[in-house]
C-alpha cells in the first residue's frame, strides 16, 4: 500500500499465540471504541477459542511485529454446526483489530485478503460482520472488500453517555454467490 515492506509479518494464529493475542485484544478492547469487548476475556478462554479455531480450519490470522508479538488479530468465526439450527455452515462472523500505532499502514487490508482467500478455500459464502457506526475507518475498509450494508440496529449501544449505532454488513462470495450454484 504505502510501497515500503512493513516490519510486521501475518501468519496464521498457534495455540502459542494466546497470551500475546489476549493481551493486543484487551488493549484494542479498552479503547471502549471499536470492540464490544471493553476487556479481553480471560487468558483461559482466549486459549480455548484459539484452539476451536485452529481444530476447525477457520480463518484467523495474527500480526505479528519483528519480536513475534502480536499487534493484530483479524478471524472469521463460524458458530459449531447446530443439528437443531441447521443452515448456517456457509457463514462466517469476522473479527479484527490493530493496535494503534500500527494502523493506517494497509496491515488491516493484508489480514482481510488473507482471510478470505482462506475463506474461499473452506468454502465460505458469506462473511458478515456489525461495525459501530462511528468506525468510518473500519466501514471504508470493509466497503472497498465489497461488503454492503444490511442493516443498521439504531442506539444500539450505549457507553460512557454515548450512543452508537450498530452497521450490520456482508460480502457474499464473488462472483454470484447466491444464486444457488
Ligand atoms: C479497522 C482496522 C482493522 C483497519 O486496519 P488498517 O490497517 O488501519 O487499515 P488499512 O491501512 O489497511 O486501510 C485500508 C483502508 O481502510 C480505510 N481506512 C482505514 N483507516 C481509516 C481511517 N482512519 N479513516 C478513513 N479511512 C480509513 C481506507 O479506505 C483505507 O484505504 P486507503 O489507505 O486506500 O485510503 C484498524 O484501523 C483498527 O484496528 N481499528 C480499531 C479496531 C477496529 O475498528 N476493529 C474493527 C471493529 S468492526
């Protein structure tokens, strides 16, 4: 993006990632901006979610800086098949953050195409995600991926005597995704 190679590298996630991943997440979670989270969860469950994850397949890479911590997550979770609500495989709920001082360096662009040519690969069709609606930063990046809004749950979020609205959006797998074929 900026012609320059950056000094961070994207990988996929390990196991061995969870305390750096937990702690990038929590710096990211309280700003009290961007994420729902306004805290990681614990190191526990930040482990186990790794590990669902990895044994799954899915998507979820990690950007790492020259000494291996992470400084950015981005991951598309698809929720564990359901036999009595079937129907839902085919979609996945994508998450991503950065540290601050690595933003705007076209990092949040590389762990996105990375994520859905993995989601391609295991056959996703459709990637959706909700955004604050304040995040204009977030929603420019996922419209120049194709995502469209979907809807848009109005005051949905209250925080430190703030409203924000909740953008709903999607990108259905290129180049005709739902047509049934
Ligand atoms: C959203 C986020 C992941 C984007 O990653 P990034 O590395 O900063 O984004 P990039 O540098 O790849 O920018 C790609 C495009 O996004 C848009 N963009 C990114 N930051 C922007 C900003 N502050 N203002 C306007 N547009 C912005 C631009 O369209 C940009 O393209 P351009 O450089 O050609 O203009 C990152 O800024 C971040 O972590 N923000 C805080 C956490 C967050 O919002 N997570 C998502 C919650 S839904």
């Amino acid at each position: 993006m900026n012609g320059k190679p950056l000094p961070a590298e994207i990988r996929p996630i390990r196991e061995a990632d969870a305390e750096s991943y937990r702690a990038c997440l929590d710096r990211v979670a309280r700003e009290r901006l961007y994420l729902a989270f306004t805290e990681a969860p614990s190191a526990a469950e930040a482990k186990f979610f790794i590990k669902a994850m990895v044994q799954r397949g899915l998507p979820f890479v990690v950007a790492v800086d020259p000494s291996d911590t992470v400084i950015g997550w981005c991951d598309i979770h698809v929720p564990p098949d359901n036999p009595l609500r079937p129907g839902f495989q085919h979609a996945g709920q994508l998450g991503m953050g950065l540290d601050e001082s690595w933003r705007g360096k076209g990092l949040g662009t590389r762990m996105l195409q990375v994520c859905f040519d993995w989601a391609q690969r295991i056959g996703l069709e459709r990637i959706e995600l909700q955004v604050y609606a304040s995040n204009s930063g977030a929603i420019a990046l996922y419209r120049k991926f194709g995502f469209v809004t979907e809807g848009v749950r109005v005051r949905a979020r209250k925080l430190d005597q703030h409203y924000d609205d909740i953008v709903i959006m999607a990108r259905l797998r290129p180049p005709q995704a739902n047509n049934g074929g």
